[in-house]
C-alpha cells in the first residue's frame, strides 16, 4: 500500500487545505497499466491494427452488425447513468449528484462516508445512507430490461457494473451474468478479520430499517455490506474473468459512465482491435488522452474506424437501438400489458384498506422486459403513466 496525501485548494466543494489520506492499492494500477503498455507496444510496433467490421460508425451500423449474426458475445460495460432514471442519484453531479447532498451527515468531506478508515470510527451515516438508497425501493429502467433482453437472445456474455443499486439483478439478470466491480449489497460481512461472517440482503435490511448499526451476532463487530469502499480491493471476479471475457468480446457496449474511474474505464481497451465499442451516454467519454494508459474511444478523428457515440439518456438509447433492432412489437405488447394490469391493480387498491403490502409485492415481482418504443409521443406516455403509477405507490407506503 502506498500513502498519498492531496491537498485541496480553497474553491473546491471540500473544506480549504483539507488534507485528505488516502490509501491507494498498488493492485488496483496494475491491470490498467499493463494495458498501457500493451497498447503502447503494439501501437509502437504496427501490431494488431483492427478490422472495419461496421459499414457505418451509427447506431443503425451497430444494428446492422447485430442482425448479422456475426455478433455473439457482446459485453455491457454500465454506470450511475443506467440509473438516474430510476431515480437513484449518481454521485458527482454538481447540483442532484449524491456527493452534493450529504451534508445533513456532517462529514468532513462527502467521499469520507466511503471510506474504510472514516467507517470504522462512525458507521452510522454511511448506514443511514444506505436506509435512503436502500436496494428494493427502486425499479429497473429500460436500459436494465434491454440487458436483459440481451440476455433471453443469448447475445449478453457478461455485464459488468460500477452500480451497487443490484437494480441489473431485480431486472433477471442472474449473478454468473454480472460483475459487480464495486461490489453489491446482496451479502454483507463481518468487519474483523478474524471473523469475517457471512450475513444475507434480509438480515441486512432488518438492520438498516430498524436503524440500528449491524452488529455481527459472532463478535459484536460492525457488519458492512460488501460493496467496495475506498482503500478496498475490487471483487477477485473482476480480475479473473475480464482476462477471458474482453479478448471473447465481438460488441462492447458502454452506458452511462463517463469512464473516469480506474481499474474499470481501462477495461475498454481490453477488447480486440476490431472489436467495435458503443457508447450511450450524455456526453462523449473515454477518448484519448494522456490519462487513457492506451486504447481510449475515438469517435471523431480520421482513424475512427470501429467506436460509436450515441449522446442520450441510457433508456431512449436503448429504445431507439431495440427499435432498430426489430424488438419492438413483441415486447412492446408485454409492457402495454403490464403498465395495464398495474393500473387496474391500483385501482383496485385505492378501494381496499390492505394497501401497501400488495402494492410492494406486486411491484417488485415485475420481470417482464419492456419495450422499445421509438415514438416520441408513445415514450412521452409511458413515461408520464409511469411517473403517475410511482407516485401513487409511494403514497401508499407513507
Ligand atoms: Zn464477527
């Protein structure tokens, strides 16, 4: 381990000359700088110049590419963008970011509730946190289910998220399909080394609801959901199928990430040079630079020849690809059904006084993948009768 001090000038969102401590593992540069390397070498050397496989850098000509049939292992890469419209918050967005609304925690400095050193002194806000955001309280999105639909077709080779929100789970996606690079609610664990014991979602959320500070039932030591804190190692499955998986990728498809945070941005140069690389996100990211350590996106130059930029939300990027895709009218029809049944059902509800149970239950029981829908107006709808639908049900629950 090495110790880095950073000293954060007066202006930033961080109190002046704050200096923080920070722990950096030494393991956590390797893959990216080995990567480095690699393209270094063999940029340097003429090796490995990749294949034109889209006869058009859109999303028409990734469409194209996966009707062919020549794409069967295709690699979602996702972030926080996946989920915002779930209305989960990312985390650095400069006014509805999380780490600009943490400030009823009195931390010292919003990433504090993140890391070890800061936890292990004052668990609580972190747990009160996670009582805000706690897994189960929100919905997949499109983007989610369009994973998912990946997957029914046998296209999806393995999903690796930055989010901790378990929301690709809740949407089918079953553990073998998914990384969790940093980590996920689904298990916790005992704080001391020398217990280390295993606790379930159920007994966690007992926990967090209660408002009380898990406590490992072995030890008495604080229990911490296994998501990767500052200072921590990323999961041991990360780093071992990311080797296979990467070199096997024919479509890598990146979503709403702005590819900022290492090991995990690095990954998208793991791919082979002809391997072509989508990108549906707000704004361009991953592209070359000085920082890049090698293989960054290039959507623009005269090089291009293999990266694609969709600038949208997660979920339109994902309807319009469907679309394209032929995906609309059978899927289409199973979400015009579902949005159906949950009307009725809360209709139902209003008049009866078993109210809030059903309405849970019945939501988190969803598992039928939505629908691609490209017009405008009929995304306008939906999305309006989904805000409605939300809201009623969480009156129910207050
Ligand atoms: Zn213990």
């Amino acid at each position: 381990m090495i110790q880095v001090s950073i000293f954060f000038k007066k202006g930033s969102f961080i109190e002046m000359n704050k200096v923080v401590n920070i722990q950096v593992d030494v393991c956590l540069f390797l893959p990216p700088l080995v990567d480095f390397l690699r393209n270094l070498f063999s940029r340097f050397l003429g090796l490995g110049s990749g294949e034109k496989v889209l006869d058009e850098l859109t999303l028409d000509g990734v469409a194209q590419y996966m009707k062919s049939g020549k794409c069967k292992n295709i690699l979602c890469m996702v972030g926080a963008g996946i989920s915002t419209s779930a209305g989960i918050p990312d985390f650095r967005s400069p006014e509805t970011g999380l780490y600009a609304n943490l400030q009823k925690y009195n931390l010292p400095y919003p990433e504090a509730i993140f890391q070890m050193d800061y936890f292990k002194e004052h668990p609580e806000p972190f747990f009160a946190l996670a009582k805000e955001l706690y897994p189960g309280q929100f919905k997949p999105t499109i983007c989610h289910y369009f994973m998912k639909l990946l997957k029914d077709k046998g296209l999806l080779r393995r999903c690796y998220t930055q989010n901790i929100d378990t929301l690709e789970r809740v949407a089918g996606l079953e553990a073998d399909d998914l990384i969790e690079a940093h980590g996920t609610f689904y298990t916790s664990h005992c704080f001391s080394f020398s217990c280390r014991k295993e606790y379930n979602l159920d007994w966690m959320k007992e926990k967090i609801f209660s408002d009380d500070i898990p406590k490992c039932e072995k030890c008495q030591s604080v229990v911490k959901p296994d998501i990767v804190f500052f200072g921590e190692n990323l999961p041991d499955r990360f780093f071992t199928l990311m080797k296979t998986d990467f070199p096997q990728c024919d479509l890598l498809i990146i979503m709403g990430t702005s590819l900022q945070v290492q090991p995990f941005a690095s990954l998208v140069s793991r791919v082979s040079k002809s391997c072509p690389r989508l990108l549906i996100n707000m704004e361009k990211a991953g592209q070359s630079g000085i920082m890049d350590f090698g293989g960054g996106m290039d959507f623009d130059s005269d090089k291009a020849y293999r990266d694609v930029a969709y600038i949208s939300t997660c979920d339109d990027g994902c309807l319009a690809l469907a679309d394209l895709l032929g995906w609309k009218v059978t899927h289409c029809a199973c979400l015009w059904w579902e949005l159906l049944l949950k009307y009725i059902f809360i209709y139902i509800v209003l008049f009866t006084d078993k109210i809030t149970k059903c309405c849970t239950e019945k939501g988190e029981t969803k598992t039928t993948a939505p629908t691609p829908q490209k017009d405008d107006k009929t995304k306008e709808n939906l999305n309006n009768r989904r805000k409605i639908i939300k809201k009623i049900i969480q009156l129910k629950e207050i």
